[in-house]
C-alpha cells in the first residue's frame, strides 16, 4: 500500500537554472539604463512644471478647453429680457458662433418644459431657439418660479456633460454683460483650482412663511435670528470646473434648500473651496463694468 501511494504522487524535478546568456545580461542592463533615464526625466519634468513649463500636449489640452459656459436662467415668460439681452449685450448669428470659436465662451438661455409638455410654450421655446441657436433647454425639467435650485443643480450637471470649461457661470437673465471684462476678471483667478467667485453676502435666514424669501428649512440654520452662511448673490456667480464637476457627479444627494444661491453655498462649505468676493458681480448701475442690472 505504501509503495502504491508513493506512487501516485506527482513526481517534482528539479533542474538546473539555465545560464543567461551575454546578449540577455545586456539588454537586461539596457532596460535598467532606460527605466532609470525615464525616472530621472520624469523628475526633471516635475520640476520644469514647478516652474510653469507647460508641455505641447497639455497646450493643445488646453485650447481645447472652453474658457468659461454661462448660463442665463430664464422662463416661458422671459422673452423681453432676451430681446434686451440679445440687443444690448449678447452676440447673435455668426458673432456668437465667432465668440465660441475665437474666445472660447459659450453663452446659453436655460430654461426647462412646460407642465403639458409640446404646447404653445413649449414651441414657441424651440422655434426661439432655432432661430437663435443660443438655448440650453433641460427636458426633464419642469420650468417653475418655485425650483430655481433644482434647474440650477440640472443646467450645472448638464453644462459639465455638455462642455469642458475653465469656469461654469450662473445668470439671471435681467443682467447684462461686459464680455471682455468678465473674463479678464475670471482668468485672474486662474490660479485657484477651486475657485467660487460672486458677489458674496450672507443675511438673515427668513423664518416668516409670508415673506418673499421664505426658507422652510430656517430651523437647520440655527435660531429665529439666524444669519445664512456665507454665499454668492444669484445675480451672477461662477465656479471653476471641479466645483462644478463636483456638483454634476453628486446632484442627487445635494440638498435643494428653498433660495437656490444659499443652496450652492451650502454646497460649498463641505468643500476646500476658495470663496472670492468680488464686487464687480455685485450687479447694478451700467457703468461700463463687469455686469449691471438691465
């Protein structure tokens, strides 16, 4: 029995390591050679970006991305402030095509469907918006003065999707632009990945459910006499392209408070963000300045 075990176990050899050969010794040690000179280029690369060497690839990255998407929230019932927009600040026909092409801005009308989705409003939108190519509509939004934060949280998730930008900005479509200035302002803060830049304020939280700014949720801020955090004014706010990433990839668990510029405040405070209070979007008289009321 003992020898008819031994038997049926498998049979180890054990054999000799071959030699390798001259020819394989050497391009063993030219490997070595080469992995140490790609090391050594790599750090040197890490220290020419430490002093702003941008390589060529990055550069071409780079033009490809848009400068800034701004996104102009209107209504069914907006259509006088497009007309004074699209007459007193906002380029149409082949100049909008030529500031998306040559400075890299993309400027759109957001605004979401009727209730009885394909009515007058609804075609009166889509007609608009091919004669004027210059619409973001959101289908599966239903367009209401009371959801402003769920629309912003959607044109936020769609502009991401849609196009890769320096800076992701929010309107109100009673304001006007400087387009040059805005950007200029924009791009000197460019060196802040995490930038939230508006006109920033903070103000009583409403408890009172008869006032205008009624915010259901007052409780959560603390007492009857509570000041909101700190936040951009709706007017006009802009953030750069991981806050706004950050907004896209986590919309669902974001909580929609009643204001929608608290509601993007708050969504900042859990982030390492920079909040830039910057009073040229703080939007009033048109004196020739980054924006102005209209």
């Amino acid at each position: 029995m003992r020898y008819r075990l031994l038997g049926n176990l498998p049979s180890h050899r054990f054999e000799a390591r071959e030699s390798i050969s001259v020819d394989d010794t050497l391009k063993l040690l030219d490997c070595k050679e080469q992995q140490k000179k790609l090391v050594d280029a790599e750090h040197e690369l890490a220290a020419a970006k430490s002093h702003g060497y941008v390589s060529k690839f990055e550069q071409s990255s780079n033009k490809s991305q848009l400068q800034a998407v701004i996104g102009i929230m209107t209504t069914f019932g907006g259509q006088p402030r497009r007309a004074s927009s699209r007459k007193s600040w906002l380029p149409t026909g082949p100049a909008l095509k030529k500031l998306e092409d040559e400075k890299r801005i993309i400027i759109r009308f957001v605004i979401g469907r009727s209730p009885n989705k394909g009515d007058m409003s609804d075609r009166q939108i889509d007609q608009e918006s091919t004669d004027f190519n210059d619409f973001l509509i959101l289908d599966d939004h239903v367009e209401s003065d009371d959801d402003l934060t769920h629309k912003t949280k959607l044109y936020f998730t769609k502009a991401v999707e849609t196009w890769e930008a320096a800076y992701y900005l929010k309107v109100d479509d009673n304001i006007g632009f400087g387009i040059d200035q805005l950007m200029t302002m924009l791009n000197s803060h460019l060196d802040k990945p995490r930038a939230y830049v508006g006109c920033m304020k903070a103000g009583e939280v409403i408890s009172d459910p008869n006032a205008q700014w009624y915010e259901p949720d007052w409780w959560k801020f603390g007492d009857q006499k509570s000041e909101y955090h700190r936040h951009a004014a709706g007017q006009a706010y802009g953030l750069s392209k991981p806050l706004a990433q950050y907004i896209s990839i986590n919309s669902a668990y974001l909580k929609e408070y009643k204001n929608e510029d608290v509601a993007v405040g708050a969504w900042m405070l859990g982030l390492d963000t920079e909040h830039v209070d910057n009073q040229n979007l703080c939007c009033g008289a048109n004196n020739g300045g980054v924006c102005w009321a209209q």
